[in-house]
C-alpha cells in the first residue's frame, strides 16, 4: 500500500496541467454558452417584436378588406344612383317636352284668336 501512496504525489504534477487545461477548456464553453445564451435572448427579443408587427400588419391587411369591401359596396350604391340619375334626365326630358308642347299648344289659340 505504501507503493500506491507513493505514486499519488507523483501523479498530482502530472494532473495539475491537466486539470489547468480542463478548466481553461470549461471557460471557454462557459463563455461560448453565455454567448449563445445573449444570442438566443437577442433573437427571442426579435422574434417577440416580429410577431407584433405581425399581428399589426394582420390587423392592417383586415381594415384594409374592410375598407375594400366598403368602398365595393359604395361603388355599386354610386352605380345604382347613377342609373337611378340617368333615368330621371330621361324622364325630366320627357315632362321638358310636355311642358314645351302644352306651351305650344296654349299658345296657339291666343295667337288665333
């Protein structure tokens, strides 16, 4: 047993690099970890702000349809004026000739007569 406790001492300096090494190696994941960790919180940041104004863009793109189907309806209600418009110029052309007649026609007896 005194064999082995010999050999422990002797291993100590040869493990002491080792262990120096270890731990050089462990910061430096630590360092990468804590970096990707700042990266990952970055992006999640990022991601959290994108779908907000996804959300916006969203709620944008459904007033705009609505605008659009608004707009469609009033389109087709101008229309409909518009013919309902046209149809009574016909028709005050229609009572313009009448009266014009009717004038004419009242006029015709007082030139006679």
């Amino acid at each position: 047993m005194s064999g082995k406790k010999e050999k422990a001492p002797a291993e100590e300096p040869a493990t002491a690099p080792a262990v120096t090494e270890l731990e050089h190696l462990l910061s430096a994941m630590e360092e990468r970890v804590a970096r990707l960790l700042s990266a990952v919180q970055g992006s999640a940041a990022e991601n959290g702000r994108l779908r907000a104004a996804l959300e916006e863009t969203a709620a944008e793109r459904d007033r705009f349809k609505a605008e659009l189907s608004d707009s469609r309806e009033g389109a087709v209600h101008v229309a409909e004026l518009n013919e309902k418009l046209s149809r009574m110029d016909v028709e005050r052309e229609e009572v313009r000739a009448r009266i014009e007649r009717l004038v004419k026609s009242l006029e015709e007896p007082a030139a006679e007569g």
